[in-house]
C-alpha cells in the first residue's frame, strides 16, 4: 500500500470539493491532524475509515487508491 499516493489522491478529492481539512474531518468524523497526517502518507488509515470516507464523500473507494 503507496501511503503517499493513497494521501494524495485523498487530498486531490477533497480540493476537488473546496473543503479545507478541518471540514474533511467533520464529514469523516475525526480531527483535521488525522487527516493532515494520512494526506501527507505520514498515517495509515484503516480500510473502515476509507470506506466511511469514500461513502460520506460520494467518491469511489477505489479512486484513494488510484484506481
């Protein structure tokens, strides 16, 4: 698993949709450090916190890993 690349396709999403991290880490219920760390592939992130992400945001799961 490429953390780096799994951390910048999340944060290519989330600019896609104007949110700043802060609000990344209200809709994915955790706190913007959290989210901070896993887009800079500095966190790894548990394949239920992606897949909550992937269905809050409406973006394919698949998509974080570049797919």
């Amino acid at each position: 698993m490429d953390l780096k690349l799994i951390g910048q396709n999340i944060r290519t999403e989330r600019l896609k949709k104007g949110w700043t991290q802060e609000k990344m880490a209200e809709v994915a219920n955790c706190s913007w450090r959290y989210v901070q760390m896993v887009e800079q592939g500095r966190n790894i992130p548990s394949i239920r916190w992606l897949n909550n992400l992937a269905e809050k945001t409406k973006v394919p799961l698949a998509r974080f890993f570049g797919e």
